[in-house]
C-alpha cells in the first residue's frame, strides 16, 4: 500500500502567528524552552509560549527565514538559510533550524520527516549543510535516521536541573544534542 505524500506549504511572514501558536503547543514540555523560561511558573510559561515563538520567528524572518508547514499545520519547521550576513540588528541566529516539530498527537507519521526530507534536498542542490540541535533521544534517533551525525552533546544546567528541566540541586542536567547533515557528494564535484 503506497503512502499520500504529506503536503507541504512554504512561506514567510503570513505564516508567523500560525507557527508561533503551534510551536507553543509542540514545545509546552520541551526541556531547553523549560529551561530558559525556568523562573516562570508552568501556568505563565504555557501562556507565554506563544509570544515567545513570535518573538524568535519574527528575528528569524528578518533574515529571510523560511516557514514550512505539513499537513495542515499538523508539523512545521523554521531555517534560517545558510549565507547569510549580519546586517541588521535582529541576527540572533545562525543559518540552520530554529524550530522543527510535530504536533503531540500526530507524532510517528512522518510529517516531520517530509518536511526535513524537503530541506535536504533543497540542500543537497545548493551543496550546504544542515545544522540543528534536539533535545530528546527519538528525536535524536529520527536525525540518525535521516543521515545526520552527532557532533556533540551538550549539557544545559548541570547541577541546577534534572534532565526534563525540574530543579534539582546536583541534577544531571538537559541534553540537547547538536547534529549535522552533510550534502552528498555529486559526480560534478568529485570531478573538481
């Protein structure tokens, strides 16, 4: 039985408050996003995820970042694409994802897959890498999947925080886990 293609929309600006509200769904339990807002209680932080996707879309847009949506905004991703300067005062990012992530109830379906199957080969055509950081091991091993390699593990709070960001004096700490994907070499370039 073959599987329907996910559908995948591309945009800009007219998709930051769609994405800003989903990522503030897909992230409500995400450890480093727990982390960084851990003086909010859980109550303020759930309310203020929202603006704070906002916030980060919209320095990203600035520098041309790219929206990606997957079937309905079941999923969505934001890259910031490679090559580009700081020429303005919202360069808060580095070319690479900002955001990549699937709605709870909808994870296991491949939504997140297409859509990072999409930026790959967009990538592989214009010989760039793909750098992105996760924080859970499944979604670790989904990158594995698709080609990425760990290139370091970093711990977030050590001794501060256990690893889903619950303060805990001598805790382990978060890991986010930075990855990339190298383009394939092409017969064009190994003839160079």
């Amino acid at each position: 039985m073959s599987k329907t293609p996910v559908s995948l929309t591309h945009g800009k600006d007219s998709l930051l408050e769609s994405v800003a509200r989903l990522n503030g769904r897909i992230f409500d339990t995400d450890p480093v996003v727990t982390y960084m807002l851990l003086e909010m209680s859980k109550e303020e932080r759930l309310a203020y995820l929202p603006t704070y996707w906002s916030t980060l879309v919209k320095s990203a847009l600035l520098n041309d970042a790219i929206i990606t949506e997957a079937d309905g905004w079941k999923a969505a991703s934001v890259i910031v694409p490679p090559g580009k300067h700081i020429d303005n005062a919202w360069k808060l990012l580095y070319a690479g994802f900002l955001s990549i992530g699937t709605e709870h109830e909808h994870r296991g379906k491949g939504l997140t897959k297409a859509i990072m199957r999409q930026h790959q080969k967009t990538a592989q055509a214009e010989n760039v890498l793909i750098w992105l950081e996760t924080t859970s091991p499944s979604s670790r091993d989904l990158y594995f999947s698709l080609g990425f390699q760990e290139i370091e593990e970093i711990i977030l709070g050590k001794g501060k925080v256990n690893a889903d960001a619950t303060r805990q004096s001598g805790g382990s700490g978060i890991p986010l886990y930075a990855m990339v994907w190298w383009p394939k070499e092409t017969n064009a370039a190994a003839a160079l």
